[in-house]
C-alpha cells in the first residue's frame, strides 16, 4: 500500500491542497472572528471541519450570510 502512494507524482496536486488549505484557514477565521454574530457556531464549526473537502464551501455559501 505505502509502495503504490510513494509511486504517485503528487505535483500536479499541489495547488488543490494550497487552495483547499487556504479555503479552511479563511473560514475558520471568518467564523472565530465573528463568533458573537454567528447563529449555530459550534455547528457552523463542526461542518467546516468535519467535512473536508465541501465543509468551508457550505459555510461561505450559506453560513456567512446568518445575520445574529
């Protein structure tokens, strides 16, 4: 198994990982910094991290639009 992960050129995937990482630090920024405005923070919280990949998308299309 670690043979056939070593033997992939992860290159081309670098810039997905950079923009997906920048994505996660700026909603979990976004929601931190505007805790007191935010309604259902933990679950806001929850759904930004625990759902990788679609979590901080879901949270800039829906969650950041909550007024308090």
């Amino acid at each position: 198994m670690l043979t056939q992960l070593t033997a992939i050129d992860w290159r081309p995937f670098i810039p997905i990982f950079i923009i997906y990482g920048l994505l996660l630090v700026s909603a979990l920024q976004d929601i931190i910094r505007h805790r007191a405005e935010r309604r259902h923070f933990w679950l806001w919280l929850s759904v930004i991290v625990l759902i990788t990949t679609f979590g901080p998308v879901l949270y800039f299309l829906f969650g950041r639009r909550q007024n308090a």
